[in-house]
C-alpha cells in the first residue's frame, strides 16, 4: 500500500510535506496514529504548507439571456423551451458557478474545522491567523 501512495503526486506541496501528508496516511491505515492524533497533524500540515487557496472564487457574471429569464414572470419561464439551458453560454455559466460555489462552501467548511481545532489546542495565534481568512467568506455570497 505504501508503494502506491509513494507515487501520489500533490501539486503546490514540497517534498517534504508530500512525504509527511503520506505518512500520515499510512499511519492512521496502519492504526499507528489515533483519529484525533491524524486530525491534529492534519490541521498542522495544512498551516504549514499555506492557505493562499482557501479564498473566495468570485462568481461569473450572469449572461443577458439569464437575466432576461430571472425577469420573467413564472408562467413566461414555463414557456422556454428545455433547450435554453443548453446553450453554450448558460451552460458555461451554470458549471462555473457551480465549481465557485463548491469551492467556496468546501473552503469555508475546512477553514471552520481548523479554526475549531486549533481553539481547542488552545493556540491563539493560529487560530487567529484562520479566523481572518474565514472573515473573508462572512460578507461573500455563498
């Protein structure tokens, strides 16, 4: 098993870190580590090897067509045809939001966790450093 996640590849992190993410994961396969001895060493990792991606994605800007559509009435909107939501434009739209969206929920909810965890390590200053980054998603359309 420890063979296969030797080759897992993980992209922004330093050799060091991959190796160390790794072992943890052998660890915990291995019962070596307990659940909340691998959580611990999780959130320490993930601060150590930065969270410059855990900011909000902002969301594409909503085509004419689309807008058209939010203006109409209900009975106008049971009148358009299934194949509006097809076209290239609104579908393009429709996955890029979706992904900000994912993004932005998953992020929140991960920095939530941390900031939880390093409370109760009682260690003010990391958990200060996540709490800001969480600020940033307070005022952000989720």
């Amino acid at each position: 098993m420890l063979s296969v996640l030797r080759r897992v590849k993980v992209e922004g992190l330093s050799e060091d870190n991959r190796r160390r993410g790794l072992k943890l994961v052998y660890d915990i396969m291995n019962k070596e580590i307990t659940e909340a001895e691998f959580e611990v060493e999780v959130a320490f990792l993930s601060m150590e090897c930065g969270l410059e991606e855990l900011v909000p994605q902002q969301y594409p800007s909503k085509p004419i067509a689309l807008r058209e559509y939010d203006s109409m009435s209900k009975k106008e909107k049971s009148k358009i045809p299934e194949e509006f939501w097809r076209e290239p434009e609104i579908a393009e739209f429709t996955s890029v939001r979706a992904k900000c969206h994912s993004h932005n929920m998953a992020s929140k909810w991960w920095l939530s966790e941390l900031h939880k965890r390093f409370i109760a390590f009682n260690d003010t200053e990391r958990a200060e450093k996540i709490k800001t980054l969480l600020d940033r998603f307070e005022n952000f359309y989720l």
